[in-house]
C-alpha cells in the first residue's frame, strides 16, 4: 500500500467517524435530549472537523508543497507552517 493509499484510508476513517458524530447530534436533537447533551456533542464535531481539515492541510503541504511542487519550500517551513495550522485550527 502506497502512502497516499494510506493517508487516504486515514482521511476516510476520519469522515466516518464525524459522520457517526453527526448522526449522534441528529439522534439527540429527535430524541428532545438536553440542551447541555447536544453542545458537547456539537463541539465533537467542531474537533472532528478541524482535525480533519488539520490532516488535509498537512498533506498538502507535505505532498505539494515539499516534496511534488514545481517550487518547493524548505521541510522547515513546511513543519512550521504545519504547527501554525494545527495551533489554529484548535
């Protein structure tokens, strides 16, 4: 299995998971739970979400900015702009 194939498989077990995710809140909301009950489960999902958007940026980067572009930038700058992301998508 390639690293793409890999980094692939993640990606899309992270979108099953924010899918089960949301599928709780739809459950919560039908099921009239508490208000308290469905914040935390929203905010899981605004996790979900962001560390997905984090894993993709971060191939991005890794894979079209260091290592396949036309003008690539150093593997620091890479890793710096990677703990940037990440530091705000938190």
């Amino acid at each position: 299995m390639s690293h793409q194939d890999r980094e692939k498989v993640k990606l899309l077990q992270r979108v099953r998971k924010v899918r089960g995710q949301l599928e709780a809140v739809e459950r919560s909301l039908v099921a009239d739970q508490d208000c308290g009950d469905q914040l935390m489960l929203l905010a899981a999902v605004r996790g979900g979400i962001n560390s997905l958007m984090g894993e993709v940026l971060e191939t991005h980067i890794r894979f079209h900015l260091v290592d396949g572009a036309k003008e690539q930038i150093a593997p620091e700058l890479a890793e710096d702009l990677i703990d940037l992301v990440r530091a705000y998508l938190k």
